[in-house]
C-alpha cells in the first residue's frame, strides 16, 4: 500500500516539490513518516496544512495511508501535493 499519492496543484512554481515518505516498519503500525519537501518553490518561510491537521512539515508515527498537504509561502501563494 502506498504511503503518499501526490498531485501537483496550485498558484505558484512548486514542480520540484515533493513529499519524502518513510513506510511503516510492519503492517497495522503507525511508524511512517512524511514530510513536505521544497525545492525552489516560493518564499519562505512556509506554512502546512496536512490532511491529519498537523501543521508542520514533518508527520511521524502515521499509518500507512494517503496522505496530502497545502503549503502555503510568505506571499500567500498556495500548493497542493
């Protein structure tokens, strides 16, 4: 089962952002990680907004999953990913 499925959206140049996944060590654990990567891509500092309402860059102990996350720079332009 995948962790991340990524889809590039949004108002700004993003394309060399990514997420980085870290899979889960076995099945049914929560060991995974992901973290939004930013290459090149608007102004920092950036803001997330992860589909578990963390707000940080980097989610640890998740289960395997989809996951998803707006990034948002100082300008306020937005990328979904």
């Amino acid at each position: 089962m995948p962790l991340a499925i990524v889809t590039v959206t949004g108002n700004a140049d993003f394309s060399r952002s990514f997420i980085k996944t870290w899979p889960v060590d076995c099945y049914g654990n929560s060991t995974g990680k992901a973290q939004a990567r930013m290459r090149k891509a608007g102004t920092k500092p950036y803001s997330f907004s992860w589909n578990t309402g963390k707000a940080k860059r980097t989610i640890k102990n998740i289960p395997a999953g989809v996951y998803t996350v707006e990034v948002i720079d100082s300008n306020g332009c937005w990328h979904s990913m």
